[in-house]
C-alpha cells in the first residue's frame, strides 16, 4: 500500500454527502478529530502531497 495515497467513500446520509477515509482512518481521526474528512483538510492533505481517490460506489438492485 502506497502511504501517500488515502482512499476515500462516499456516503449520503438525509441528503448530505459525507467523505469516509478508508486508509488511514484512525490516524486521520486522531488528526482532524473527526470521522469524516472535510472539503478543508482534504486541502490541506493535499498540500501535503496526498493523493485521493474516490472507492467505487455499488448499485443494490433488488429484483421483483
């Protein structure tokens, strides 16, 4: 696993959009005391040379 890179989820919650990290949670939690990341420390991450990238969201689809 490359440390520099922090994958990320997304997730919805009453119509809100919440950025879950799937690295790193703990130390990221520790950092920012928060569970989910922010517009602002994901800049911040960035400026320090991390690298995102957005974990594939499945479909459900329930057949009848």
């Amino acid at each position: 696993m490359n440390n520099n890179i922090i994958r990320i989820k997304r997730d919805r919650h009453y119509g809100k959009v919440y950025l879950y990290p799937v690295d790193h949670a703990k130390a990221l939690e520790d950092l920012t005391g928060q569970k989910t990341l922010t517009e602002k420390s994901i800049k911040a991450l960035k400026d320090l040379g991390f690298k995102f990238y957005l974990v594939s969201e499945s479909l459900s689809i329930v057949d009848n």
